[in-house]
C-alpha cells in the first residue's frame, strides 16, 4: 500500500464492502430511532403520530424496567464470574500433557456448536425438569427435594445454561494464552520458592489477563444480547426478563413497536457505557 | 558453602540414556563450566543439579547433604536462564525481590538486600522499569540480580550469554568472572562456545554424549588434552590432526598440532602446500593451506600480518615439541 495510486484502489476496492455493512447498521439503527419519537400499534390503529419523548418516559417509568436491567446485569455478570474461572481452571488442565488431548479439546468445545435453543431445550427438558430431568433424580437420589429450576431458580438456571454455552469459548481463547506462557518462567519461579499457588498467583494468572480481558469484552457484547435461552426456558417469567427480552415484549407481546424502539435505544445506549468501560480497561491491559 | 558431588547420577528420558553413570566434584567456590557441542546432555546435568529434572537414579550432594530428593527451592542453589526468564508483568525491583518475597522475608530485609543487589550490578537507575523496557545486558544483568539476592550457596547460568551481540557478551563475560572473585560462591556455567570456558572457568568439564570426556583446569585442557575429541574441541581455530605416515614415524595413529604452533615461510619448510583462504584479523593471520599431501586442510596461525596470497606456496614447520599424539582409539599417548 506504498503509492499513491495503490492506496486509491485500494479504496475503490474496499468501498462496496464499506456501503454494504454502513447501509445494514445504519437502516435498522434510524428505523429504531423513527418509531422510537412515534405512537405506533400495529393492530390498534396503526401509526399514531409524533409524540416526542413520551415513549422514553414511559420506557423507563414502567415498574418492568429496573427490573429487567438488574436481572441483564446479574445473567452477564454470573456468566462471565463462571466462563472466567472455570475457563481459566480448565485451560491449565488441559494443557497438561496427556492421552486422547485432541479428542478432549475438541469435546470441551463442542458445546460451543450447539445451537441456543437446542441447547436451551435439552438443558430444560433433559436436566432441569423437575419430574424426570437428571438433576432431579440427582436430588432426590440424596433425598432432597428436587428443585423447581425454571420457576424457583430462573436467574441461576438461565446462568448454568449460558456458561454451558460459553465456557468452550473461553477455554480455548485461555487455552492458547497458556500454551504461550515461557516454561523458563515457571521454572525460574520454581526455583525461586513459589509454590503451586503462588506460581499460578504470580506467574500465570498476570500472564493470562490479556486474555481475559478479550473474554471479557467480547462475552459481555454478545452476553448483553442473550434471548433465545430465556425465550425457550422461562419465557421471561420469574424475574429472568432481560433488557432485551423486555423490548421483544413490548414490541410484539404489547404490539407497541414505539415503546419498544425506546428501548431498543436505551440498550444501545447501555451496550455503549458499557463498551467504553471495557475498552478503556483492554486499552490499557492491551498496551504494555 | 557450595559443594556439590555428583555420585554415579544418570538419566534417562523413556529408552534414551542422556546420561550415563557420572560421577563429578565440584569444590566450593571454584568457576566449573561444562562444554560440549549441542546436545551433548551439558544442559540436562545443569538442570539435574537446579532439580528441575529428577534424577534416574544416583546421587546428588550439596554441602555433604544428599539434595536427590529435595524440590528445587530447597537446594540453595539459584539459576540464570538462557532467556533470562524475567516476569514481564513485574517492575525490575519486584523481580528481584520475588524469592526474597517467596521466601517470606520482612520488608526492609528485602529493600535492603535488592538496594544491594542493584548497587552491584548498576541496576539503581532502571529499578522501576518493566523487563520489557531494558536491553538485553541490562536483563541479564536483572536475572544475576535475581539469583543473588537469595545468597545462594551456588550459581547456576544456563548459556546466560548466547543471546546476546558479540561486543556485549565479552562485556558480560568479564562482569561475571568478576562477580564470581567478589563473592567468591560457586558457578555452574554451561555454554557451548570453548572461548568462554576457556576465559572464565577455574575448573572446565568437556561432554560429549553424556560422557565426562576430561576434567581439568583450561590450560591442562590445553596443554594436554586427553583425546582427540577434547584436543578438537578446545583450542579456536581447530587443531590439525594429521594421519598416516608423519604419525606412525612418531609411532602414533593420529598426531595433532595447534595452528598457533606452526612455523611458516615462504622459502623452506618440513611440509609445504598452497594457500587457500586467508582470514585477516589484525594481530593474527590465519592460513588455510591445501595440498599439503597430509590428508586434510592445514590451518595455521601466523603472528601480524603476512603476504601470502591464494595460490602462492607456502612451507610449514611444526614445532617438535608441541605435537599431540594419539592412539588408534584416539586417546592421548
């Protein structure tokens, strides 16, 4: 890309792609805000005319909002706390040398292929269900009384589910960052006196925080949008409505395609906070 | 403080015997350095001694006390790794204060000591720097730092110097012989290149296969090499080994001769041959000379500058009293 002349086609070349992905961000993201300033109900009338910001007010003003960005909050949070540690635990182990490592690797990330929904379902009907789900029979094998999972534990259920999903990402983004991890270094510490742990505390982990931070960021945007697994679970029922699930309720449950595009707002606006926060921490653990 | 005996130690990894029964000394303070071309297991005996690898079976003592079985932090020993093996994530002062740290020391103990340390090794100005930040003498120098502020009771340097340039290493190489007269502990060094275990070593041990091939002091290395592969080894450029009737006149199989102990002239000569390359290094000159009707090439060393240019003929006299000479099995006669 030296000349002049190199640099020009190379623009020409890369504009379709460019217009291509502007055009596909940017039709849906004016739509939304279109409908967002507008009382529209599509079996009720139909477009109702300008009504400024009196959809944001109500958005907000409903006693389902807080709620809901409480419970996104606490599904993200959960999952990520799990995918990180377990993905960090099985990544050291799976780095140790052993028999049948590629077959293991390739079992750990299976899951990762499996569709939301189809995993969703088995999860719910294979495990979770409370008259013949596995875990049931693991709970009543100990002479506990099976839990409702879907109604009495929705939150957590809907956490197991997602981290069974994401876990396999995490691993192997974490997998590779050890296999890099100079031995020179842990013999040196070994040498030096740290123990096991502390050789994991000092050497690995700071090691690995790269890494994590990757997971971090990139999780959390793809977390922020989870609906397919609450959708065939609780159907967000038992305080499992997630920002995002909220929306689709008042788009097509409430028929109200402006309340709903407010909120579409408001989510992006909160995927933003909360895009600025993470790459100003990967800035930062990206640098040195 | 700092004795290390070495008792019929082996090691094996699955059916490869990397290294068969040896038996080593190695007195407190003395500089040893084990050479030998790659893969001669010299590494692999160092890292038998640091306890990062477990012994086959045999004994290893240090300070009269079997350490066969102890975990490497355990020994006493500290280790300088070929990649020096800083923590990236931690400032000069946390690395070297790491097995302080480890070792649960108070805090002032540790200050005190990695002031001390870095006095020492002219790291004061670059203490809160990341290793990321400092050239490569300088993070050598931080791994030095890092092994001596434990007071270890022996050295461990793992080709320490092969990373880097040609200028700084003679630099370096200076500063741990130095090192090593001040504090007088005892060094392990392992390198491959014989110009550094001949300039630093009180005591070179030469391996070949994972066999001691000679111990010794560098001048007995080379003044009398026990065989042909020592004699070859040591000593830069290569001995000349000459077989066939020049050896059995001498009743030998093989006979070797130093290119530094061979008389050269352009008029008269007990061999004479014609030159081939000439490498010019200022104060020597080194000849190849072809032809010579001894088997292969003959280098030989002339003092200063010399005219001789390819092509010319040119007569050699080895000096009588400085020809190695050889059995069939190649061993010292």
């Amino acid at each position: 890309m030296a000349t002049q002349h190199s640099r020009t086609a190379a623009r020409i070349m890369m504009a379709p792609a460019v217009t291509l992905l502007l055009g596909w961000m940017l039709v849906p993201l004016i739509m939304t805000l279109y409908f967002s300033f507008k009382k529209y109900l599509p079996l009720r009338g139909g477009d109702l005319g300008w009504v400024g910001f009196d959809n944001y007010v109500r958005f907000v003003s409903s006693s389902a909002f807080w709620p809901s960005v409480t419970a996104t909050l606490i599904i993200v949070g959960g999952v990520l706390l799990i995918t990180i540690c377990f993905g960090v635990l099985l990544a050291i182990l799976l780095d140790q040398p052993m028999w049948g490592q590629g077959i293991v690797r390739i079992l750990i990330i299976a899951p990762f292929f499996v569709m939301p929904t189809v995993s969703s379902l088995v999860w719910k009907n294979m495990f979770m269900d409370p008259n013949y789900g596995l875990l049931s029979y693991l709970w009543e094998f100990f002479g506990a009384e099976p839990i409702q999972w879907m109604s009495q534990a929705a939150l957590p259920s809907i956490i197991i589910i997602v981290s069974w999903q994401w876990l396999p990402f995490a691993t192997l983004i974490l997998l590779t960052a050890i296999q890099s991890l100079d031995s020179e270094q842990l013999e040196a510490s070994e040498m030096d006196g740290a123990s096991t742990l502390r050789r994991f505390w000092h050497i690995i982990l700071p090691h690995l925080s790269r890494a994590i931070t990757v997971v971090l960021l990139i999780q959390t945007i793809f977390l922020l949008s989870i609906f397919a697994e609450i959708f065939v679970t609780t159907g967000g029922a038992f305080g499992s409505k997630t920002l995002s699930y909220l929306i689709f309720q008042r788009v097509l449950e409430s028929q109200n395609v402006g309340l709903g595009s407010a909120g579409g707002v408001y989510a992006i606006i909160l995927a933003n906070i909360v895009a600025i926060f993470l790459m100003r921490i990967v800035g930062k653990n990206l640098d040195n | 403080m700092g004795q290390i005996i070495l008792n019929q130690v082996r090691k094996t990894f699955g059916d490869v015997e990397v290294i068969p029964p040896l038996d080593l000394t190695i007195n407190d303070g003395e500089f040893c350095v084990f050479v030998g071309p790659s893969g001669c297991g010299k590494s692999t005996l160092l890292r038998l001694i640091a306890g990062l690898e477990d012994v086959t079976s045999g004994d290893i003592s240090i300070d009269g006390q079997s350490a066969t079985e102890l975990p490497p932090a355990k020994r006493g020993l500290a280790m300088v790794f070929q990649s020096y093996a800083l923590y990236p994530h931690m400032s000069v002062r946390k690395n070297i204060a790491f097995p302080l740290r480890m070792a649960g020391l108070p805090k002032d103990e540790i200050e005190k000591r990695v002031t001390n340390a870095a006095s020492v090794l002219n790291l004061t100005d670059y203490l809160d720097r990341r290793p990321g930040q400092l050239s490569g003498g300088q993070r050598q120098r931080v791994a030095i730092g890092r092994a001596i502020v434990r007071e270890p009771a022996a050295f461990l340097f793992d080709e320490p110097l092969s990373n880097l340039d040609a200028a700084l290493r003679v630099g370096m190489r200076l500063e741990i012989s130095e090192l090593h007269k001040r504090l007088s502990t005892t060094m392990i060094y392992v390198t491959h290149d014989q110009v550094e275990a001949m300039t630093m070593a009180d005591k070179i041990v030469v391996l070949r296969a994972g066999n001691i091939e000679q111990v010794g002091s560098p001048l007995e290395l080379y003044k009398a090499p026990r065989n042909t592969f020592v004699a070859g080894f040591i000593g830069s450029p290569k001995m000349n080994f000459i077989q066939g009737e020049q050896a059995s006149a001498l009743g030998a199989d093989t006979i070797g001769i130093r290119p530094e102990h061979i008389d050269v002239s352009d008029t008269q000569g007990q061999w004479s041959g014609r030159v081939g390359v000439s490498e010019h290094l200022g104060s020597d000159t080194f000849i190849h000379v072809h032809d010579t009707g001894l088997g292969d090439t003959i280098t030989v060393r002339a003092a200063g500058e010399v005219d001789f240019k390819h092509g010319d003929t040119i007569h050699l006299t080895p000096r009588a009293d400085q020809i190695h000479k050889f059995d069939a099995q190649g061993l010292r006669i």
